[in-house]
C-alpha cells in the first residue's frame, strides 16, 4: 500500500483526483469501478472540475459501480444510480451506455443469473482498471460486510445492523433502510489492476488503523487490499490519526511524489 496522508477532505479529494487525472489522460477508455457515500463525493466533485475548467474528457470511460440496494429501483431517492447521476454522471460528457450500477429490481428468482452477468461484463471490457472504494466503520467495502469471503463475487448480501444504522441517515426512518444489497464480491474489487481507498474523519480512524497495520481478515474485508500490488490510499490527519507509522507513510510519498516528477521531466 501507499499510502498519502492530507491536512483534511479538500485537500484529500484533490490528490486522488489527480491520480485518476493521470490515469485518464494514458488511457482514455479506462474501465473505472466506482463507489457511493459521503466520502468519494469530494473526489468526483474535482472530477466535474477537471472537466469543466480542463477539459478532462470521460467520453470513453466506462463505468461499474459497486453495488446498490436490492429493491430499489433506479428513480427512487436513495438508488445509487440516482446518487450517481446527480453527484457525477450528468456533469460529464460520459456515455450513458458505458455506466453499469447493479439492478436493484432484479427478481430473486433471476438474482444469481444477473450478478453472473455483471460479473461477465466487467470482464468483457478487460476488467477494472481503477476502482474507487470508501471503507466503512466496520471495515466493509462495497457492501462486503463483516465475514464475507475474501474470494467472494457479485452477489446479494445482508447488511449488518450497524451499517443499516449508519445508512439511515439518508432515509426518513431507519425502518426504510433496505435490508439487502446486490454488491461486487471482495474477489471481484481484488481483481482491479488498481485501487483507490479514501478515507476521512476521526470516525474512520481505527478501522483504517487495522486496515492498514493490522493483519488480513475476513472481519475487516478491507483489509486484504494489503495483499494487493497497487493500492493508493488517501487519508485526511483525522483518518490516519491512529497509525503507528505516519512519519513512515510521509517519508514515503514524499520520495514517490519526488520520483514521478523526476519520470515526467525526462
């Protein structure tokens, strides 16, 4: 992992934006996997930025999101289509037809067959290249709450009560907080050539502490991204507050920020 250590949100949001920047700018038709919450929201805001201001095109881009509500259709307030297209999609020149979130409509019946497909088609645009991830408090990416394999792949899980609670602040009452989602499985995300994890706020301090720091364990799914080969993670002060190696972490960038400058320059 590398990991990037910012004074607060703004200035956390802004370095991952840039990260994605570069990626976009060596490959136009990147295969983006891509998160919902309150944290990446930064991050696309930038994105919009970039676009607007720089001319950062997604024309090519193409688009899985983690998961979504099972249940929800994709005009209901609280979809994470709907989250999508309002915080990035409809300020981009993206192609709509490029954009896949999970159907949270799918029959239970048809459920399995559909998350098959979702899986097959991440694999017929060559795989993710760049997935985005928040973490929740209780280490969970995507929805792959506490527990969950490590080898898992898109599928339909329960949501623990603790994200439900966490979740409900976006309803009119915790009763309205679904109780299932469709989600990418861990295997799936593990098979990205790249990942970005984002990360703020003293509430995400000790899970972040264990992600990074702690061992591998299906009871903190994120923390197997220790095991894979190109992680960038980027924290505010607030996040990283309880690691152990922060000056470590520091050192680090600072050599690699130095490194790639040096790369261009030549």
């Amino acid at each position: 992992m590398q990991v990037f250590i910012l004074k607060n949100y703004e200035e956390m949001s802004r370095e991952a934006a840039l990260e994605v920047k570069d990626r976009l700018l060596k490959k136009p038709n990147l295969v983006m996997g891509l998160a919902t919450g309150s944290t990446p929201l930064g991050l696309y805001k930038e994105l919009i930025r970039l676009h607007k201001d720089e001319g950062l095109s997604f024309k090519h881009v193409v688009t899985f999101n983690l998961d979504e509500y099972l249940g929800i259709a994709q005009d209901h307030e609280q979809s994470y289509f709907r989250f999508m297209r309002e915080n990035l999609f409809k300020h981009l020149d993206i192609n709509i037809k490029n954009v896949h979130v999970p159907n949270g409509m799918a029959k239970p019946c048809d459920i399995d067959e559909y998350c098959d497909w979702y899986e097959s088609r991440i694999k017929k645009f060559g795989g993710i290249d760049l997935q985005v991830l928040g973490i929740g408090r209780d280490g969970h990416i995507g929805f792959n709450e506490p527990g969950s394999s490590l080898g898992s792949r898109t599928r339909v899980k329960t949501l623990t009560e603790e994200t439900i609670q966490d979740n409900s602040r976006f309803f009119k009452d915790q009763s309205e907080v679904p109780t299932y989602s469709i989600t990418m499985g861990v295997g799936t995300v593990m098979e990205a050539k790249e990942i970005i994890l984002l990360a703020n706020g003293k509430s995400k301090a000790n899970v972040i502490s264990i992600t990074i720091e702690g061992g591998v364990t299906a009871q903190v799914t994120a923390s197997v991204l220790q095991l894979h080969r190109r992680v960038n993670v980027f924290l505010d002060e607030e996040a990283a507050s309880l690691l152990k190696r922060k000056q470590y972490y520091n050192f680090v960038a600072k050599a690699t920020r130095k490194f790639e400058k040096m790369a261009r320059a030549k």
